[in-house]
C-alpha cells in the first residue's frame, strides 16, 4: 500500500511581490520650478559661496530631499541652471532691417542683464568661475552659444537682405554684436545707460558690421 510522504519540512510561501508606490519616479515639475526660483533668489541675496542645501529648501518651501532627489550638490544644481540658459536662448528679432534687429536685441539683452537678480549672480557666478573650471565652463557655454544663435541669424538675414557683405567672420561679428553691451553692464557694471545709448550703440555696430 502505498501512502503519500508528507515533506519533511514545509516551504514557505512565495513572499508577494511589493509594489512601487504609484508615482514614486515621478519628480513634481511645480516643485522643481520652486527650487529653480529659490536657487536664483539665493544666489542674489548671498552669492554662490554662501549658498546651501537648506537655504535654497527654505526658501523654495520644500524639504531637503525633494532637492537631492533633483541635484546631487549646490555645483551641479547651478551648472544645470546656468547651462539652461544656452539652451533657451534670447528671441531672435525679426523686423526686416538690420538697424532693427539689433535693436530689439539690445533692448531684450539690457533689460535681462539690468535686471536686479542677473545684476548679483552674473558677477558672482563669474568670480566663482576664475575658482571653479566646471562653473567656468557652464558661464562660457551659456553667454556664448545663447548669443551666438542669436547673432548668427541677425548677420545671415542681414547677408540675405544685401545690408553685409557674404562671408563675414560670424565670430568677429559675435564680438561686435555682444561685445559693447556686456561689457558695461557686466564688467563695468554701470547703474545706468546713458539715454540713447542703445540707439547710439545700434547705429555704431551696423557700420561696424559693413566694414567687416
């Protein structure tokens, strides 16, 4: 007669499998736009050096984690911003005259530079940079290639429309077109243009840009 052996010893059941909570990858895009907010207020109101974690939490109303789940330090959170600048770039002016397009330019660039919270980080961030190769960098990427989109266009419709000559060395143009403006409200960071600068400095770079 034969009988079923019972198992000397019983196994356990399969332990169930957990699930992630729903949404647990998902990072809220209205609490990265606070931390991105808070992180240009910080930097203006106490500069890269003293920045932190905490203060930028504070301010942004969220906790620590929620901002190490997005950056892994203050150096890789501000590369990252400071590189979107590149990426979003200035709006490129269309008028139909060269005169034109640099004039919006200049007025659209003057006001972003003039602007209170670009007036503290642009030369705080450029001092860290003479420290920091990587913020050097990110600093030299952002101001060239948002620009350099920029004023590669204004010169090609300027080229197509016959107002420059063919072949004009976009980088020298780059210069004459950037060149003026940041260098006094960035380096020299004066309180107030002149009035009728921006007119002025039009008028000089579209002779400057025929004579290339």
């Amino acid at each position: 007669m034969t009988t079923n052996a019972e198992p000397s010893e019983e196994q356990p059941p399969p332990r169930p499998r957990r699930r992630a909570p729903a949404g647990a990858a998902v990072l809220r895009e209205d609490v990265t736009e606070a931390i991105r907010t808070a992180v240009f207020e910080e930097l203006a109101a106490v500069g890269y050096a003293r920045m932190s974690i905490e203060g930028i939490a504070r301010r942004a109303g969220v906790g620590k984690t929620a901002v190490y789940r997005r950056w892994r330090s203050k150096l890789h959170l501000v590369l990252d911003l400071v590189s979107a600048v590149a990426v979003q770039g200035l709006p490129m002016p269309d008028t139909g005259s060269l005169e034109g397009d640099l004039r919006l330019l200049y007025e659209v660039t003057s006001r972003a530079l003039r602007h209170p919270v670009a007036g503290q980080i642009i030369p705080d961030l450029q001092a860290e940079a003479a420290r920091n190769p990587e913020i050097a960098e990110a600093m030299q990427k952002a101001l060239r290639e948002g620009q350099q989109s920029v004023a590669t266009g204004i010169v090609a419709s300027a080229v197509a429309r016959g107002e420059i000559r063919a072949g004009v060395d976009e980088d020298l143009a780059l210069d004459v077109i950037s060149g003026p403006l940041y260098w006094r409200s960035v380096v020299v960071r004066a309180p107030k243009l002149p009035k009728g600068y921006l007119e002025s400095l039009t008028r000089a770079t579209a002779a400057a840009l025929r004579e290339l």
